[in-house]
C-alpha cells in the first residue's frame, strides 16, 4: 500500500524542499531535495533577477517533490536517516 506524503510549506531560509512520510511504517520521516539552478517556483513568488543567494526553492525541485509524492514507495525499512 502506498504511504500518505505532503510537500511541507516553504518556511524561513530555505535548505530543501520536504517531503514527510505521513503514515505506515515510514511516518514521521522528512526527505530533502535540494538543487538551487533555474527559476524559482511557484511557490518562492520572486523572480530569478529577485535571488539573494542559492537558498531557494527552484521549480525543477518543486516538480521533482511533486512527482515523488505520487510515486509508490515499497519499503522504509533500509532507509536509515532520511534527513
């Protein structure tokens, strides 16, 4: 059975984008996804020419995480620290 996922909220200085396991065996466990090139996402709401540095979210990586939550994954049980 696949496991519930949600993309948490962008907060703060960024440092990846979080996937939380939010049930079965892996509940509890945050991914990171971190690749800083190309435009902002959505969800950021500045444009490229707005960037301070390389902490933020880029839309390749919003779309990665996006897809990953639909994806079935089969077992947590060899994941180790996730974070």
């Amino acid at each position: 059975m696949k496991p519930k996922m949600r993309i948490l909220p962008l907060k703060g200085k960024y440092y990846g984008t979080q996937i939380e396991v939010i049930d079965g065996p892996c509940a509890g466990m945050v991914f990171r996804l971190w690749h800083s090139t190309g435009n902002p996402s959505e969800r950021e709401g500045i444009s490229a020419e707005e960037l301070e540095d390389e902490h933020y979210e880029s839309q390749e990586t919003y779309e990665l995480a996006k897809q990953i939550i639909g994806e079935t994954i089969d077992s947590c049980s060899h994941a180790g620290n996730a974070e």
